[in-house]
DNA sequence: TTTCAATTTGCAACCGGTTGCAAAAATGAA
DNA sequence: TTCATTTTTGCAACCGGTTGCAAATTGAAA
C-alpha cells in the first residue's frame, strides 16, 4: 500500500542505498542526488518506516512509560509534562499503566520485546527493586519520584523527600503549632518514610514529637477515612498530610465533622497540583523539577 | 546481546522455522519439536522481537492514543481504562500529546511511520476533520467523546450530548427553578454545541428559555471566571455547566462571592469524575461506557 | 592531459523474524 | 509389508530498511 523505499529508488532511477542516505542524516549524498530522491519520495507520499529502520539501527525512538499512579491527579500534569517533553526531543511514549496484579517481569518482557530505548519508571510506591529488574534486562531506566538508593545503575530524579518533611515540620513550628501529627501515605511508599524521617528529626530539634499515622495509599477516600478516625480519637493542632490529593481528602473530613481548617485545626500538603489552587488551601509548593527529569531521560 | 531466533534454533538443533513456528500460535509444530525449541529458547532467555515480527505480519499491536486534555481530571482516568483496556487485549498504547501548535499532519505522518495498528482519538475538542486526516492515512480510527458525524469511516463512540442536555434541564425544571442557564465549554466544541441544544430545546418544549454563555476551555479558571463575571451581572438561578470541572470552577466562583449552593444559586455539572463525588456537589451522573469504546477498538 | 586524493554511488549482506512450497516423516488402511 | 494421506520440517525468499566496502565519479593539482 504505502510507498516503499524500493518504490522511490525505482522512480528515481537509482539504487536504494541512495534514497536510504537522503533520508539518514550525517550520510554522504550529493545535492543532485537528493533532489532527486526527495522529488521521487514526495511523488509517492513516502516516508521511512521507523520500525524497519530500527532493526538494523537498534534505535526504536520510543521509550516505556510506567506508572501506577492513574489516580492521583497530580500526575495527570506528570503525564503532560512527559509526553511534551519526549515529543520535543523525537522520542515517543509507549504507556504502561501498573495495576497491581500485573508483575514486574512480563512487564520488563514486555518492553524489551518492543526493544524500547529506555525506561521511565514514575511513581513513588513502587519497590526499588522494580526499576532495578530493567536495569538487569540492560536497558537504561530513570525512576522518577524514587528515592536515591544503593542499587547502581538506576537513576533516580525526584525532590528529597527528608528535607520535605523538614520544611513542613520548620512551617509549623513557626506558625506556632505545638501539638502536631504526620499523615503519610502507604507505610511501605519511600517517599512516606522519607518524608516522615524528615518531619520527625526537625521536630525532635526542636524538642517536640509527632504522632504517626497512615493512609492505606496516596488518595481522597483513603485521606478522609483516616482523618475522620484520627478526629474521632485525639486529634492534634496540625497535621503535615503525605500529599495533596490526600490533604484534600482530610480537608473534606474535617469540613464533614464540622470544623475549620485553618482556624480549628491546621493541614500541609506537599505536591503543588494544581486542583490545590482550587480550594484555597495553604499548602507547601514544592514544584518538581520535570525539565530536568526529561533532560536525564536524554542523558541515557 | 540478547538471544535471537537464530540462536535458539542453533541451540536446538532445528530450522529456524521451526523456532518460529513455535512461537507462532496456529502453526504446525509437533510436541517433541515444540519442546525441544521451548527448553532451548529458556535456556537463552529468549523471546521473539515484536518489531522485527512486524516487519512480515504487518501488525505492530500499537494502538496510538492521541488527546488533548491533559489537564482535566477526568482524563486520568480515561487514561486509566484505555491503558487497562488495551493492555487485556494484548495491545500497547503510543501516546501522542497533542498541544496547540502540533499540526495533524505531522501526528498522521508519525504514527504512520511507527505503523501503528489504530489510532484512537479522544477529545472532545477537536475537529472533525481531524480524525478524518487519519482515515485518509487509510487508519482505522475510533474518535472517543466525538461527535456522530458525517464523515464516514470514522467510528464515533461518545454519549449522546444532545441528550444530556435535554436531561439536565428536566432536572432543573423538576426542581422548580423558573430562571436557568447554560454555561458552556468553548463554543467551538462540538459536546457544548449539542450540549446546548439540547438543553435549550427541552426548556422551550416546556416554554422556558435559557440564557447562554460560554467559557474558553474545560477548565476550572474558566469557570470560575466565568462565574464570576455572570454574578457581576444577573445571575439566573440554576445553571447546566459544560463539565464538572467547569462546575467545580463555577463553585468556586459563587462561594468567593459568598453565596451557597445549592441555597442561593443550583449548579448541574456533567462527566461524573472521580473527584465530583469529594465535594458533595449534586452532579448528573452520567458513566460513559468506556468498555464498549474499548471494545470497538478491537472491531477495527 | 595525466595523476591522485576526496566524494559519491551501488552491490550485497545483514537486522530478526515469517511463510509458501516441496521434501521428509509419520500415520493409517489395505 | 506396501501405498496413499496427512502432518511436520527445512529451504529460501521476503518484510523495509542500513551500511561496509569497493568501484565509479569528480575535482584539483601537476
């Protein structure tokens, strides 16, 4: 159906090597020749098949996009920012969406059977020794949101979730909080030990403790659940909440038991998603460097 | 670096039609045969490249995913269904973000040079003409919360819009509201067009008109400034907005100015996202059926 | 005009598989 | 055991390109 390379070395009357140069830049081509060439190929409508090419190239211009995190709105606006930055530099995003029950390895399968040029792995609740099973199948992966962490090889971008909780925990403090508490994600998240670690080792500085508690993962229902419990027993001044769209879901707890936020009880989230704008809500803006995780995925 | 057929074969000592025989299903391979390849094909870790596969079946399993909303809410979990969808079938979604600048013809080019299987197109903002570039790439295209269209071969799976109008202001008449109005998303789109029409043609049949305006996007800024410049005015006492996060915008707007809903002023809202159901916001609830529109990718 | 280096071009093999066709092997009936 | 059938296997060509190498062309210097 579609035009060939043949097709168009046919109708200019030369040899395929010819068309295959005019069209693979950096290889050595007279003008006459691919003016020529390009008259032909755009007389049939032709151009290159990528998939063809990357069978002798062993360059298929598509990277794996993995996530788990089809929920949280906040990577709605990750997706975004990854596909426009992929898409700039040439590179497309073949998407894969984690549900819990798919497994690592036929994923990894899955990717190399499509000889993907790399992996990106973005979230933060997944094991580091997902992204490490790529690395061991030799395909360059970068692990956003992920923690820095002893397995070679992988990169990791995110924020530094240790210093994160030492910001909430500096932000309460000053604002005059002497009773606070910690709401994290899912325990086993690193960005929730993390972020936990930092937020009690400032307070303890400062000569204060928190109380700890989880949600079952980074989510509405899970954020309000929890607040609705923590209300029900001894509910602290302040509390620093895992993320935004968990924040959120607390906000809506609080609201439900009839009090106010921020003059009965005070809440900090962390993510800078845009839905926090919406709600007036004072939240810590920590904005993701996303340029520069893009830039890392070309460095690979 | 990674096994190849002809390795496997070498190490089974048998044709390399026989290895890829076996790793066709529907082929003719005898047990013993089959065996002999499977264990030799463990042992070197191999599985067959699904590009090169291509090259000769003509069938890449890539599904190319083409929108441009990222950055309503709503999209994540259309997002979600598609991956899951598509993934259960064995098929892989190449995401193709378009943004304003992005031309069709470049986008029809790119997935064709990627080979894809089909493309779906999921907007409710694009053009009609649109969808149809890729029908005369000779794609099979299916275009999600389109419109039903003229334009033949181009499956159109959505909810009926028109329809939704009409239910909308039932409602509103049910709960007595004498002075309503629509606010729609960009009057170009065709969802607001037939949104609209819908709404407005049900008021009249029960002899009530409807004042009408629009906002530039799906988006919250938009409703909400929108809101507030119709509060500015005369505000009507019910409005139909465009989509829930136009609503959840225009709430915004109405509580800023100090006034309730639903005491002060009704809103209906229309998608049923998630996050509709966080603000106890009364919202028509109407699920679009993704299965079905997943279903028809696999008719094409 | 000849000579020689620098460019440009074509040949042919290869990337990793699939598949039509004919030969070989297995099966079953006589 | 023999012969006709069916099933399994291998050969070789092909999918749509790329690329090392040598031959052909070009251009400038002698």
């Amino acid at each position: 159906m579609t035009a060939t390379l043949k097709d168009v070395a046919a109708r200019a009357g030369v040899s395929s090597s010819a068309v295959s140069r005019t069209f693979t830049d950096g290889a050595s081509v007279s003008d006459k020749m691919r003016r020529k060439v390009l008259k032909a190929a755009d007389e049939l409508g032709y151009s290159p098949n990528f998939l063809a090419r990357s069978l002798t190239t062993r360059r298929t211009k598509m990277i794996g996009l993995i996530s788990n995190n089809f929920h949280n709105p906040v990577f709605l606006t990750v997706f975004d920012l990854f596909t426009r930055g992929l898409q700039d530099r040439g590179l497309r995003p073949l998407l894969v969406n984690l549900t819990d029950e798919t497994d690592p390895e036929s994923s990894v399968q899955m990717l190399r059977q499509y000889s993907v040029d790399g992996v990106v792995v973005t979230s933060s609740t997944l094991p580091p020794a997902f992204s490490k099973a790529f690395r061991d199948a030799r395909m360059p992966v970068v692990n956003t949101f992920g923690r820095y962490s002893s397995s070679p090889d992988v990169h990791v971008i995110g924020i530094d979730n240790v210093e994160c909780g030492r910001m909430a925990a500096r932000t309460l403090i000053e604002r005059g909080y002497t009773d606070v508490a910690f709401l994290g994600g899912p325990e086993s998240a690193t960005s929730t030990q993390d972020r936990m670690q930092g937020f009690v080792s400032e307070l303890g500085a400062a000569g204060m403790t928190a109380r700890i508690s989880f949600a079952d993962e980074y989510s509405f229902e899970a954020g309000r659940k929890s607040m609705l419990q923590l209300l029900k027993a001894d509910p602290a001044q302040a509390y620093f909440c895992g993320d935004d769209v968990l924040s959120i879901g607390a906000l809506s707890g609080i609201q439900d038991a009839g009090l106010k936020v921020p003059e009965d009880i005070g809440i900090i989230g962390l993510n800078d998603m845009e839905m926090s704008g919406w709600e007036n809500i004072n939240l810590t803006t920590i904005r993701q460097p996303i340029r520069q995780i893009v830039q890392a995925s070309i460095e690979m």
